[in-house]
C-alpha cells in the first residue's frame, strides 16, 4: 500500500486548504476591525 495515493493527497490537501482559509478569514475579520476602529477615532467630535 503505498503512503501517497490519490485518497491520502486529497485528505491532506482538504486539511490544509481547510488551515489556509481559516487563517486568510481571520486576517479579513481583523483588517474590518482595524478599519471600524480607525473610522471611529478620525470621525470629528462636535465642538472640535
């Protein structure tokens, strides 16, 4: 039985696509933050 047949590469691919996508969606959630809380502090306060 060999170690690399099409079953093991496609589990190994899906785990770690599955790895790559939870990290490039926590980066998107954290730049959004980033944005929410640069919008709020450049927002002028009234009687500035």
């Amino acid at each position: 039985m060999g170690r690399n047949n099409a079953k093991n590469i496609k589990a190994h691919n899906d785990k770690l696509h599955k790895a790559q996508d939870k990290e490039k969606s926590k980066k998107a959630v954290r730049e959004e933050k980033l944005k929410a809380i640069a919008k709020k502090f450049n927002k002028k306060k009234p009687g500035e």
